[in-house]
C-alpha cells in the first residue's frame, strides 16, 4: 500500500513538472534594485533565461500581463522614469528562436512617486555635559540606497559642508550647535533629493550657574554701584562669554563673568545669567535662577516751563526750573541742553529774551549735598522751540453792510497758542505815508485786551477798515498787527464818497474808467481789494490827477473800489472786467427804494439789443423781444445778482443792491413839509381873520337882508336901497372897476355855496383873494344858518414883477357871507399844499 502512493506521488511529479519548471527558470531582476523610484530616475530589466546562450532566446517585457516591450534580441532594457504610470508589475518573457517556446520570469513590482523627496532631520537630545555629542539623523522614508550630506552654518556665518565617512552618513554626532540641514543622493547618474529643513540645535550644558550681587541687601538706591556675578562650575579651560537678562530680554554680554553698574530706576526688574562658548552662540548653559534688582528712586527730576505754554516766540520771557519732588534734601544741580546755550547750574534760570539759540533739549539732575554718591536720574528731555514772532490773522462778518446789522471780528494768532488777549482798532487812512498804512485806533473797550478773540461793531453806517493783534505776557508780548480788513457799504458818505464813470457794474478790460472822490477834502487816494486778496492803491494800476483815478484797463475780475481821506472812507462799488464781448448794463451804485432801474445787455459794437434774456439769481425772469428791462418800482426783493444773455453769449453776473428808505428819513421829509404848510396856513388864516373882521363891520352897512314876507310891495323900496347901498360900498376911485368882487347869496349859491372873487385887472398888478363859502351840512340833516359861521377857500397870488412889499400893498376887496355851523365854537384846518408857485392853500375853519 505505502508503496503504490509513492508510485503514484512520483508520477504526478514527473507529468507536472515540466510545464512549472518552463515558467520559473527565467529570472528578472532591476538594477539599481529598489522597489520605490522617483520620477527622473531610471532601471534596467535584466532577463535571464537560465539556458542556452543568450542569441538562442528572443526577449520581450511585459507590464501588468500586458506586452509592454515587444519581443528583442536583447536582454537588458533601461526605463527613464518619466511619471507615476511607470509603477505596476514587470515580468520578462523569453522564446527560442529555433522552436518559439516562451517561458516568463518572476514579477517585479515598482513604485514611482513624484518629484524628488525631501529628507527629514532629527536631532537626539540637546542636553548634554560638556564634550558630550548630539546625534543627528537624515532619512528618506520608504527608499533606499540613499548617501546622505551634511551642512552647517550659524546666524553670524555662512553655510560649510561637513566632512563624513563614505558610508551612507545617515546617523552624524555634532558637538556644536547651530543651524544644520541634510540631503541625499543615490543612482547613477547621481540624483540629489532636496535639501532638508533646517533645524537649529542648541546644546545645553549640564552646568548650571548660580547669579550673585553686590551690595546684596535690597532696596537698593539711585545711584549705588552694583555688581553681578554668574558663576560656573568646570569647563575652566574652554572660553566662555556670559549674557545677563532683564526680563528674559538680553541686555548684556562680555567675556568677563561679572557685570558693574550704577543703580537706576530703569534698572530695576529681575535677572538671570548663562554662559556660551566663545565661538558657538549655540551650545551654552541653561539660565541661573533669577534674582530682583529693586531699586528704590525717592526723587523724580522734571524740567518745567514757565509760563508753561506750547509755543514760545522770539523775544518771549521765559524760566527754566529744574524741579525734584520728595524730601527736604539740599541739592546741586546740573544741567544739559542740545543748544548752544550753556545754562547755569542752579535750580532755575530766566531767559529774557528768547531767540534762536535757546532752542533745543534741556535735562537736569540734582546730587545731594551730602552725599555725592547719592543722585537722581537724570529728567526726561525737555524740548524748547522758540518760533519767529508770530502774526495776528483778522477776519470780518459780513464783508458787505446791510441796514441794521452788526459786524463781527475775528482775530487768531498764526500758530495756535495760549494766553493771549486780543486788541482791536480801527483802521484810519494816513495819506501821507506814500506805502498806504493806516493809523490804529483802538475801539472801545479795548484798552486792556480782551479774553475772547472775537469783538462785535454795532451801528457801522460806512465803509471802514481794522486790524487786530494780540498779547501776554509780563512784560507784555505783542504779536504782529494783522493785515488791515476791510467792511463795505455801498450807501454815499457825505464827508466822502466815490463816483464812476461811465457808471456801470461792469465794464470791458480795454475800457477807460474814470473814479472820482468827492467830500470834504483835497487829498485823495483810491484803493482797490481784488479776488486774490491782493491790496492796493491807484498809482499802481492807474493815474491818480487830483481827486480823480483813471484807470485804462480794468483788471479781469471783479474788484472792490472806494476812496480814502485823512478822515473818512468814501462808499464801496464792485466792478468787473469783462474779456469777452459782452457785458451787463447795471447801477454800481445802490438803487433807492421807490425808484426806476434799467438794466441793459451791452456788447462791444453795440449799446442797444434786442431778444435779450435776463436772468436773477440764475433764473430767467425776462425773455422776450424787448432789449433792455425796466423795474418800474424797485423794491428790497429786487436784490440779487443779474446777469443777461444775448445770442448765446453770456455776461458775468453783479449784484445789484437796493437801499431802503428808513423811516427815520421818511419822518424827516414829512416834517419839512408839514412845517412849510404851516406857515402857509398861518398867513392864510391871519388873511382871514382880517378878511372876517372887516366884514363884521360892514354888515350892516354894506348889505341889507330884507325880511318882508310880501315881496310884491317891498319891491320899490328894495330896490331903492340897494342902489344906495351900492353906491355907499362901491370902491374907492384910485380903484379899478374890474376888482369889484361879484357876491352871491348863499340862498342862491349852488348846492348852499356862496363864492367871492376879485378879479385882476389889464395891468396884472394886483393880488387877488377868490373866497370860497361851502356848505359841510350832513346828509340828512337840516340846521339854520347862524352868522356866527363862516367858510373860505382863500387863494393868494402875488403878480408878476412885484415885489413881496408892493404886493402886501395892494388893495383886496372881498365880500363874505355867512354860512352855516353845524359845530358851533369849533375850528377845523386842513391844510393841502400844492407846488410849485402859485401857492394855494385851502382853509377849513368854523368860528
């Protein structure tokens, strides 16, 4: 039985092992011999057959079971590892040439990654004795066949190879510190990884110091020596250098293992110490246990300022004062400064006046008399910058007058500061300063300054100037006076006023205009303040004859004008020079409330237009074919800035003012006039009373009233006597017949009215009366008339060619009536004036 099964086993092995031992024979194998490349490197496949020669077999390479290297004679081939798709399994096949029977090798399996790979260092511990090493290691993970270089440098050298074995150098011992890096190469041609981080060892040494200091009591004071000491035990015969720290900050190092130093308050804090070789700032001992510095600084030394103001001015009084705090201790002082100035060493010190020199860093300390190791630190610098007199800055709100406002000025110094106290003046003209200036005038209540830097003017009428300046100090500092400013009104000054010629807002550049000033002087001068600001006077830009500046070009913008005397400011005009071709036709002066103003459109060919715009304030508010426009009543509502348009071009705009007529000035002309009526209806009513008496003595005589109720039998005898009464009351005979005046009864008058009149005869030689008599009955009313009433229109005319005398003289013959009281005892005069000559005067009156 055991027998057969070994038949049996033997004869499986003899028909299966031809077919296994056809595929295993071939060998394949890879040089270099590594299972992981990276891309750029390459491998040689090496198929062995294991039989017959190598011309005998025809070679191919297959990859993944699929061909990959078609059949060949050759039996090596190289792959240049160009990328990831070169990993997979490679197996070699092999065919003789005689027969074609293949037979495969094993299965190589490669892994390709990308790029070249970087190795990491790693160091051993770091903390070692002294001639102890450090282990450091290079590696590149899952590859092999690596020879690995070694480089050192330190933050004070530059970077050397260090020198190694012919071995793989992957495992290095270092007895310095630094900064080290690796890398490896491997292959033929050599492919090189890339360099590793850079790792910085620090090799510290077993040796701990220990820190001591002199003096060693605490606190310790300003201005003591202190001396530390770092203490190591062993490596005496290797070169040290020491460092100290000051709140783990380094603050000093030497060769020596102690450290002198005078005590301040900035030194206080805790400190540690440590060694280091000389030449390797990378191996030295851990720190000491750390020790506190406290350092006690009773006084405090500050430089002060007085007056302690942020800026100070050349020519300014100042004191410098060294100040300590704390304790009834004498001290010396000293002093340091940046400038050329040399103070002295006292306590305090007076600069009287401040220039230049006086600029820069002051310090000062202070040493007790007693004890000249004892000190304080020295101050913190106090910086001192003397600037150049500074220059007051005024402004004035509004520029313009308007009735009834107030004018506000402000005044700042140039380089704001403190302490100062504001003067203001008035700006009086000096004609005979030939530069212009003025003379200061100090407005009221500005005798001692004042705190704010503002002041308000209130019942400014005219054009006026001011200046401002400012003060402080003790003695006084004064700053420069500020550039004159001016506030202007365009109302007339009868002491001094300005006209133009031709008179317009607006005039072309290539104009001649023409400023005269008129008022109670003989010496004048013309001034101008022009958009930029700029100031000046009439020989500059013009010809200055007697009282008259004529300008023959006028400047392109608009410009303020007016005149000066040695007394007074003249009114302000505004005028603008135009380059283009057109302009506006405007008053430059104030138009008056009540009146008429023509506004026209001027060109330089032209003077009248037609199909002109007008515009206010920027808005049309004319446009129609009529050339020029007329505000038949001026109002305050009609100020604005006009300007017109003609044919698409367009002149500049002016302002055009309106002056109101004041009440006060109403009031005036109405008193004038009532005080002229007046005394017109004290001669009328002196007339009348004459008139009046001279009738009551003649009323008996000169008419008769009959009474009969029958009038058919008085008739005769009425007419009888009032032909005696005619001749009785007829006129003298050096009179002329033609005065006699024509009577009506007021029973006959129309609408109850009885009128007188003398006529004047051919000679016009005579002043005549007309009287008239009317009746003021109420509607509705009836009363009877009572003699004692009288009404008069009286009309007085002297004659031509006569004088006031001759004309008194003449005769006036006037009958007057009696009319009807309806106020008995009462007198009432309404006076109505009428001019020019001849006067005439209506007189209401009831007796």
């Amino acid at each position: 039985m055991g027998h057969t099964l070994l038949c049996e086993l033997g004869l499986f092995l003899l028909c299966t092992f031809p077919f296994n031992g056809h595929a295993e024979d071939a060998v394949l194998t890879s040089d270099p011999d590594w299972s992981t490349f990276f891309t750029g490197e390459s491998v040689t496949f090496i198929c062995d057959m294991k039989e017959g020669e190598v011309t005998d077999w025809e070679y191919k390479i297959k990859k993944d079971d699929e061909e990959y290297i078609p059949y060949d004679s050759r039996k090596m081939f190289t792959l240049q590892i160009r990328s990831t798709s070169y990993s997979g399994n490679y197996q070699c096949c092999g065919r003789k040439r005689s027969s074609h029977d293949p037979k495969c090798s094993n299965v190589l399996s490669l892994t390709v990654s990308v790029g070249r790979p970087k190795p990491t260092l790693t160091p051993g511990t770091t903390t070692i004795s002294v001639g102890d090493t450090v282990r450091l290691t290079c590696s590149v993970e899952r590859s092999d066949g690596w020879k690995y270089e070694w480089f050192r440098r330190t933050s004070d050298t530059n970077e050397v190879q260090l020198s190694t074995n012919d071995g793989q150098n992957k495992v290095i011992s270092v007895s310095r510190g630094g900064i080290y890096r690796c890398g490896g190469v491997r292959g033929n041609p050599d492919f090189y990884t890339y360099p590793s981080d850079e790792v910085t060892i620090h090799i510290t040494f077993l040796n701990k110091p220990v820190l001591r200091r002199q003096p060693y009591w605490s606190p310790t004071f300003s201005g003591e020596m202190i001396t530390l000491t770092c203490e190591v035990s062993g490596g005496e015969s290797t070169e040290w250098v020491y460092e100290w720290r000051r709140a783990r900050s380094v603050v000093h190092h030497k060769n020596k293992k102690y450290w002198k130093f005078r005590a301040s308050e900035s030194i206080s804090g805790d400190y540690d110490c440590r060694r280091r070789l000389r030449d390797d700032s990378y191996s030295s001992t851990d720190w000491s246990e750390a020790i506190t510095l406290s350092v006690s600084l009773p006084n405090r030394t500050v430089v002060s300022l007085q007056p302690n103001w942020p800026q100070i001015y050349r020519g300014e009084k100042i004191t410098l004062k060294c100040e300590i705090s704390g304790g009834d201790v004498e001290w010396e002082y000293k002093w340091r400064s940046s400038s050329s100035y040399k103070p002295p060493n006292q306590n305090e010190f007076s600069i009287y006046s401040a220039s230049s020199i006086h600029s820069g860093n002051y310090k000062c300390k202070g040493t007790m008399k007693s004890s000249q190791q004892s000190s304080t630190d020295w101050s913190d610098s106090f910086s001192l910058m003397i600037l150049e007199r500074p220059l007051s800055v005024l402004t004035v709100s509004p520029s313009w007058l308007s009735p009834g406002a107030s004018i506000t000025l402000s005044c700042v110094v140039q380089h704001p500061s403190a302490g100062w106290r504001f003067y203001w003046y008035k700006a009086l003209p000096d004609i005979s300063d030939k530069f212009g200036s003025y003379i200061k005038e100090l407005l009221p209540g500005s005798i001692n300054g004042t705190a704010q830097d503002s002041y308000i003017v209130h019942g400014q009428r005219d054009t006026a100037g001011y200046l401002c300046r400012a003060g402080r100090g003790d003695p006084e500092y004064h700053t420069v006076y500020s550039n004159p400013k001016f506030v202007w009104s365009g109302d007339f000054n009868p002491s001094a006023s300005l006209t133009v010629n031709p008179d317009r807002a607006q005039h072309f550049t290539s104009d001649s205009v023409s400023l005269t000033c008129e008022g109670n002087s003989t010496d004048w001068r013309v001034r101008r303040f022009t958009e930029t600001s700029l100031l000046s006077y009439c020989s500059y830009w013009g010809t200055m004859k007697g009282s008259t500046c004529n300008v023959h070009k006028m400047l392109f913008s608009t410009t303020v004008y007016w005149c000066e005397s040695g007394s007074a400011f003249s009114n302000a005009v505004n005028i603008t020079g135009q380059r283009d071709d057109i302009i506006l036709v405007s008053p430059v002066h104030p138009a008056t409330e009540g009146s008429s103003v023509i506004l026209d459109c001027k060109l330089r060919t032209e003077n009248v237009l037609s199909n002109v715009i007008f515009y206010k304030n920027d808005t049309i508010i004319q446009n129609d074919p009529r050339g020029q426009m007329i505000i038949s009543v001026v109002s305050t509502t009609d100020e604005g800035f006009y300007k017109c348009q003609y044919s698409g071009k367009e002149s500049p705009q002016s302002w055009m003012a309106v002056k109101s007529v004041s009440r006060a000035e109403s009031s005036s002309s109405l008193f004038h006039v009532l005080l002229i009526v007046g005394l017109l209806c004290g001669i009328s009513l002196i007339i009348l009373l004459l008139l009046f008496c001279r009738y009551k003595q003649s009323k008996d005589s000169c008419f008769i009233r009959s009474q009969s109720t029958s009038q058919s039998s008085a008739t005769d005898h009425m007419t009888n006597q009032d032909e005696a009464q005619r001749n009785k009351c007829a006129p003298p005979p050096h009179v002329d017949a033609s005065l006699y005046e024509s009577i009506k009864s007021l029973e006959d008058a129309e609408n109850g009215a009885v009128y007188s009149e003398v006529r004047k005869n051919e000679s016009n030689d005579v002043t005549y009366s007309l009287l008239e008599f009317k009746s003021i009955t109420k509607k509705g009313k009836t009363k009877k008339p009572e003699e004692s009433c009288v009404y008069s229109d009286v009309q007085i005319r002297s004659s031509p060619g006569k004088s006031a005398h001759a004309a008194a003289d003449e005769m006036v013959y006037s009958e007057i009536k009696p009319g009807k009281s309806l106020v008995p005892n009462r007198m009432l005069l309404r006076p109505t004036p009428t001019f020019p000559q001849p006067l005439k005067s209506t007189l209401w009156f009831i007796v």
